[in-house]
C-alpha cells in the first residue's frame, strides 16, 4: 500500500518481531535431540505469518491491565499459541489430510524433511506449547492457578472439542457439508477456538473478572468467525500474487464455503456484522484499553491476504 | 502359565481395570465433536494392554504415601500417561513412519479411520492428556504448584528433548547407527522418559522429597532401558504366538538392537544388572512402601510378551 504505516501497523510490526524474536529461541538449546527434527521446528516456525494469535494474547493483557508488566507476563503464552498454529499447519499440509506443497511461498514442512519428521516437529511443537505455558508461572510473573487454568483452556480449545475436532469435521466433511450449521461448526472451531483461547489467556494474565473473560470470549468467536467468512471471500475474489497461493482453489476443489452457501455479498454483510457485534461487545466490558483490540478486529476483515 | 496367579499379577490386573475404566469416560460425553474422531481415540484407548505406565504412576504414588487417597489422586495422571503413550503408537505406526497394519493382533488405527482420523486423534489424546493433569488440581487433591510441575515435566519427557526426541533419532538413524550410545539415547527417550515422567508424577502427588524423586527417576531410566532390551530379546527369540506380532522383525528390517550390538548373552546380563540397579537404588530412598515398584521391576523383565 502506498499509504504511510498507521501507527496499529507499526504496533502489530513491532509485537509480531517481538514474538519472532521469542520463537527463535523457544526450545532451550541445551536441550540435547536430533539436529534436524529441531531444524523442522525452527523450519515451520519462522516460516513467516502474521503472528494474529499471539499479538492478542499481548493485546488482550494490555486491554485489561494497561501495563507493561502485563504484557511481559503474556509473552511465554503468545509462544505456546503460535506453537499450536504452527504445528496445526504442519499437520494439515500432510498428504494424508490437505497435501499441500506449498505455504506461504515456501514448501511445506515434510516436502523439506519427510512425512516422518513433519509429524514428529508438529507432535513436538504441540507439547512444547504446554512448556511454554508453565514457563510463565516459572517466571513469577503468573501464579500456578492462572497458568494451570490457562493449561486446561489450552487443552480444550486446541483439543478434541477444540481444533482438532474442527479440522476432522472439515476432513470427514469433505463433501458432504450442506448446511451453515456444519460449516459454522468448522470455522468456529478451527479458527476462533484458538483466537478465543488467545484472548482469555491473555486476559487472564492481566487479571481479568470473569464478566470480562466472558466479553474477550464472546469478542473472539465473533471475529474468529469474520476472519474465516473474509478468508472463503479473499480466496474467491483474492489477487493471487497478494495471497501467494491459488486463488479459486476452494471453488476448483468443490469445497463448500460461505460465499458458495450464501452468495458473496450476504457473505461480506455477514462479515461486517459480526466485526460491529464483536466491537460492541467489548465495549460494554469496561476495559482498561481496548483500542489495540478494536483496531485487531478492523485489521482483519480490511487485510488483503 | 500354569500357576496360581500371583498377588502381584492380582494388583496388577485391578490396577490396569481402574485404569480402563478411566480411560472409557475419559472425554466428556457432553463434548460436542465428531462421532468419528471420539471412536477412533477409543478405538486405540481400548486396545488392551498392559498398562504398565499407568499402573507406576499409582505404584509410585503408593510407595511415598501408603494410603488409598494418594492413589485416588494420583488416576488423572495414570490416564493422561495413557493418553500420551497410546498417541505415540498411533502416529508411530503410520505408514510415514513404522507402516504397521497390526498392533496387539488388531489392525492399527489408520487402517480402520484412514490416516488423516489417525494423525487427528493422536493430536486429540496428546492434547487431552494436558486436561488430565489439570484436572487432578480441579479435583482439589492436588495442588494448582505440583499440577503444573508435572505438566511442565510432561512437556519436556514427551517432547523434543524427551519422547519425540527418541522416535526422531529412531526415525532419522535407521540405517546409520553403530554405537550403543546412539542405541542408548533412542531407548532412553522412546522408553525410559515416559516411565520416569511416571514415576515421579506419582511420587510428586504424594508427597515424595527431592531425594526421593532423584531415586525414582534413577530408578525409571534403568527398568525403561531393562525394558526396552527385554523387548529387543524377546523380539529376537519370542515365542511368536505370545508376542502377538511377528518376531525376528527387527533383524529381517536390519534393525540395530541390543543382541545385534552387544550379543544375547551379554544383553541378558545388562537387562539383570539394571533391574538389581534400579531396586538397589529404590532401596537407598527411605520410600514408605517401595514394595509394588520393587514388583514391577521384577515383572518387567521375567514378562514372556
């Protein structure tokens, strides 16, 4: 874009380095395990992204404690998300869920190092999500109550119930979605499920009530759902340079999507509703300073990859 | 066998029913997933089994405390140990990595739910074992501190550094490994880690000293290794109606094992040398009740299977 960078684009810069920075060091180097399943990690990991999930763990810290302290304290649980995301990816580009050989420009984990190591660096990227977790009570910044409620919503909402059980409907459902009910389960659980946990994370190390939990939630559904219903639409309509990948491929593979269900503009409305019911809900929680929020949700639906 | 079964067979049989009793219930019926996923996790929770993993967290629990409520406290863990070992199979036998279509005479999970299930539910047990652990502080019998000592030492036993360490140099070495030291780092991690994780889970829940849990995991890393060259010789002379699988499978592969390295006979002499190790130094712990661990060790390398 030809237009200067807002100061929302330089805070989401600078946050999303911050995190890469972490990344790049997330797994202690004095741990002693073979070479290239740690290269398959850092491989993945550092692959690049926009890092959405963990800067709302940070976000959400500060919306509700307003302090830099606060947003110190999240940093260890922005790692364990991305952690998530990225072996989430890692899996579902295996040839045996949606093959892919490429992301974002690159190719994808086991093109670079075998279905074996890719399964094994997406297995050890997950576990080290729940390191990464008790690593903030280590540092005595979040107490062990915080942290291990922060453990049991992890293993929720990237579970069974979670994810996962998003990402195996949208397997098992390869063909025969045929309603909004069935689609809308995916998307919520396949992306606003972590977007949801990010939020209540965060927001639990910072010291939320739980009536704001509750809005960071409810926030979180909401414009995970947009994100999604934006992604369906950017995939029909994208550039395909801008995405850097294929665009129409969920229309070549047949693949039921919002637009497909509802047409395009019901879609985009759906998408703007859900971003002003999202933005007013927050609003209603009494935050310390949701701004960095309200300009997240804006970020996603106007983003053009 | 012909003989009357043993006290110690006794306990370990009504251990191993309490733990799949457990294990049956273990995901809450009101998590709305699909119905395929939550089949093929039981499909694989409820393959049999001996349990041995389990059964030591309540062992070790037992051998500190000597009471029935530090065992009680102690099941979330055994079912989350469960949970991790079971998922380590699933993924270990996909076609990328082992490619074995039979597992305890059933055919494996990705033979029966199709890969890209398989590869999702073991992500699902992975992630649900994290729960567990929660859980047993949610239940009030453990505290919020030592619940998250053992997730973060669940994070390290089985991940990069720990179990999935072990099955990536098994995985990245088959051709190239000549030393028992290369042998010795896959069968500490693939085998001893998760036992130690175990033993120690179980003695932290009741109470164990420092010293005392030092002993437990010296004594875990030798009775996983005695183990795991148990199985190397009974994979080598077993009995193939009792093993269940074909034997001799490791040597028809070229698979490096303990016999091929350092010969049978001296293989059995390391396997009894580690057990009187490992209980000499259980011995040394001042432990309340060290007697069913003491069992243990003896089981594990006079099993036939």
């Amino acid at each position: 874009m030809a237009e200067a960078r807002s100061d929302f684009q330089q805070y989401l810069k600078e946050q999303a380095q911050h995190v890469e920075e972490m990344l790049r060091h997330i797994i202690p180097e004095e741990w002693d395990f073979p070479a290239k399943l740690r290269e398959a990690v850092h491989y993945s990991l550092e692959a690049g992204g926009k890092r959405i999930r963990p800067v709302m763990v940070l976000a959400a810290a500060e919306s509700i404690a307003d302090d830099q302290g606060a947003v110190d304290a999240a940093y260890p649980v922005a790692a364990a998300i991305e952690l998530i995301h990225t072996y989430s990816l890692v899996h579902d580009d295996l040839p045996a869920m949606d093959d892919d050989d490429y992301r974002r420009g690159k190719p994808t984990n086991h093109k670079v190092y075998g279905e074996a190591v890719a399964i094994l660096a997406g297995d050890a990227m997950l576990t080290h999500a729940f390191y990464c977790v008790s690593l903030a009570a280590k540092q005595k910044r979040v107490s062990a109550e915080t942290a291990l409620a922060i453990v049991e919503e992890l293993s929720i909402l990237a579970g069974a119930a979670g994810m996962v059980g998003g990402q195996a409907a949208d397997v098992l459902g390869e063909q025969g979605i045929t309603s909004l009910t069935e689609l809308n389960y995916i998307h919520l659980h396949k992306t606003s499920d972590l977007i949801v946990f990010s939020l209540k994370a965060g927001g639990r190390i910072a010291g939320a009530q739980p009536y704001q939990l509750e809005a960071l939630a409810g926030f979180g559904q909401r414009i995970g759902l947009a994100f999604q219903i934006q992604d369906d639409i950017l995939d029909l309509i994208g550039d395909e340079q801008k995405l850097g990948k294929k665009t129409n491929s969920d229309v070549n593979q047949n693949k039921v999507t919002y637009p497909y269900l509802i047409g395009l503009e019901e879609s985009k409305a759906e998408v703007a509703r859900l971003t002003n019911e999202a933005k007013a809900l927050l609003l209603s929680a009494n935050l310390a300073n949701p701004k960095r929020l309200l300009e997240l949700a804006d970020y996603l639906v106007k983003r053009d990859r």
